[in-house]
C-alpha cells in the first residue's frame, strides 16, 4: 500500500458553511469521489495534512485513506491553497484501485543542463509543456518525466519520443507533439549581431 496514510473524518455538514466549520476545528475539508460510489464529504486534520503533503508525495501519488477500521488507495488529484497565507483550503482524492492504470499529469523535468551542448553556446531552453498527461499503474506513478539534453543543440526540438518513459507508462496522446525548444537567446542573437559588424568593419 502507498506511504502516506491520511486519517479522514466524514463531514456531515456540506458546502461552503460546513468547509468553514471544519477549518475553524483545525480541520482541511475536503472531497472523496470518483468510481461507483457518490461523492463524499470529509476532513483530515490540519496538522496531519500540512506533514503528508510538505513530504512532496501527497499529490499525483498512491495514499491510504483510513476512516476507522476501513482503510482505502485514493490518489490527491487537487490542493487548494490561501492565496496570501499559503494555508492548504480543500483537497479532491480520487478513488482508486491500487492494481489499475490511473491517467494523470506528471511534471517534465531536463537534466544534464550544464552540458548541454544547446545551452553552451548560448541557447535558451523555451518549454512548451511543463507537464505530460499519462496513463500509468496506480502503485507505481513516476515522480517525473525525464528528458536528457546532453546531446541537444541550436535549434533542436524535444519532442514527445523524447521522454523517458518508465516501465508500463504511456502518453495518453498519440500524437508526437512538442515538450520544449533549444533556441538563440536575446543575449545570444545580440553576440552573433556583435560578431557581424565586426567582421564587417
């Protein structure tokens, strides 16, 4: 089962008043749905959720949701944040069964940037998607998609075929479409300008 368990209260109290009764009871309310089942409300406390989530594997990732003696897989699919304070305000879970593929956005990250043959010669990373839609097992969702730029030069595009795609990952679009750009910076066209007049003079 997932790492993080997240010990639930049913909340009777619906809507926006019974929202701000549990956050006044240090409580962050939040919503149960997805399968068969009707949606359901509930709250975990604030304490509790505030250590799941700063542990950078609530959202996008298999959790176990406990009510008593029941105990469920839930993916997070949403955290609604204060917008000045930051303080966490709802969050959706997903029902899920924890042997079936779940479709879900995970982050693209690049690495080996710093040789990056593009970037050396002063190129500029222009990022089209920094998130791809996959379908992937429930107990086993990637922390990221990887692409590697320590071949890429001047003008080449990352496209979908580039990601690194664990074992039994797959896009959910079949289309090979376009995750980022190796382009000529301003400071870069402004040297290549530089370098022009001088030859000319």
């Amino acid at each position: 089962m997932a790492d993080i368990v997240l010990n639930v209260e049913v909340r009777s109290n619906t809507g926006t008043g019974g929202a701000r009764a549990a956050r006044r009871a240090n409580m962050v309310p939040g919503i149960l749905y997805g399968g068969s089942l009707d949606p359901v409300a509930i709250a975990v406390k604030e304490n509790e959720f505030r250590k799941a989530l700063y542990t950078g594997k609530l959202l996008g990732h298999l959790v176990t949701l406990k009510y008593g003696d029941e105990s469920q897989p839930v993916i997070a699919k949403d955290v609604q944040f204060h917008p000045v304070t930051d303080v966490p305000m709802h969050f959706d879970l997903y029902r899920v069964d924890a042997n079936a593929s779940v479709r879900i956005s995970i982050a693209v990250h690049f690495k080996n940037q710093e040789t990056c043959p593009g970037l050396k010669a002063g190129g500029s990373l222009e990022v089209v998607r920094h998130d791809v839609e996959v379908n992937a097992p429930a107990n086993a969702i990637p922390e990221e998609l990887v692409v590697d730029l320590a071949e890429k030069v001047l003008g080449d595009t990352i496209r979908a075929a580039d990601l690194q795609l664990p074992k039994g990952v797959t896009l959910t679009m079949d289309r090979d479409f376009v995750v980022a750009t190796l382009k000529v910076s301003s400071a870069g066209m402004s040297d290549i300008a530089a370098e022009g007049e001088a030859e000319a003079e």
